[in-house]
C-alpha cells in the first residue's frame, strides 16, 4: 500500500518507508486529498522537509503540514540530532524541529549534526574550504 509524499512516492511498510515517486498518496480510504510537491526528503526524526513552488515545509508521516518555514529560507535538509541545515541567501545555518533558526545562516557550506556537533565552512575563507565545528546550540566551541 501506498503512503506518504510525492516528486517522489512514498512506499510505506510497518518499520520502513521508501521514497517511490513526490505527492501525498493515501490509502484508498482517504484517497480525496492528494498533494503535490517540487522536492521531498526521505523522513528523517519523523518528518520530511518537502518544498511546494518557493515555500518549504517538513511534514509528519501522515502527510500533514508539521512545520512551515520562513520564506526567506531557499534551501533545507533532513533533520539529524533534531537540528536541520538551512540555507537562506547562499548562507547556511540551522534550525531545531520547532523551526526556529537556533545558528543565523553565515556559513559557505554546512553539514549535518553528529555526536553533537557538525562541520561548516567559513564564509570568510573564499579560497580554500576550512572547517569550523558547530555544537548544537551554534555557540564557539572552544
């Protein structure tokens, strides 16, 4: 049975969900709404960041609207350590599961959390990639 999202289809089974093709399909039961999107991530702490024309959003896995973003926001990722990268005029940050922007994009580049910290790149540095660490709550590590 068919679920979940679509630019991509989500094929869900009891622990796993696949992205197959992007529009929310439902079971037959609820087969009145089906929605339509420009881009969609796989699930990631139970939500997926979705994109409708220049407006992102994450949805839960019953397909509804958990979190809106900001339209300022042009760019966003899978959730990792409930932090999740966005990027807002060609400068990365990031934001928690509530969507409030918790380090002000001001990166180059940035990468997913892991272990508690995660690797951007300083947009000062134009010529070579150097990589500064971000704990989670965006403050200098050391």
């Amino acid at each position: 049975m068919l679920s979940g999202l679509t630019g991509c289809r989500w094929l869900a089974e009891p622990e796993r969900s696949y992205l197959v093709s992007v529009q929310v399909v439902r079971p037959p039961a609820a087969m009145s709404s089906v929605a339509e999107f420009d881009f969609a991530t796989d699930f990631s702490e139970g939500l997926a960041a979705v994109r409708m024309g220049d407006h992102y959003a994450y949805l839960d896995r019953s397909g509804k609207i958990a979190l809106s973003l900001d339209a300022a926001l042009d760019g966003v990722s899978p959730f990792s350590e409930q932090r999740a990268v966005v990027r807002a005029a060609d400068l990365y940050g990031y934001i928690d599961q509530t969507g409030k922007i918790v380090v002000d994009p001001q990166f180059a580049g940035a990468n997913l959390y892991a272990q508690g910290m995660a690797v951007a790149r300083d947009v000062r540095d134009a010529w070579r990639e150097s990589g500064i660490t971000t704990p989670r709550d965006g403050r200098p590590p050391f």
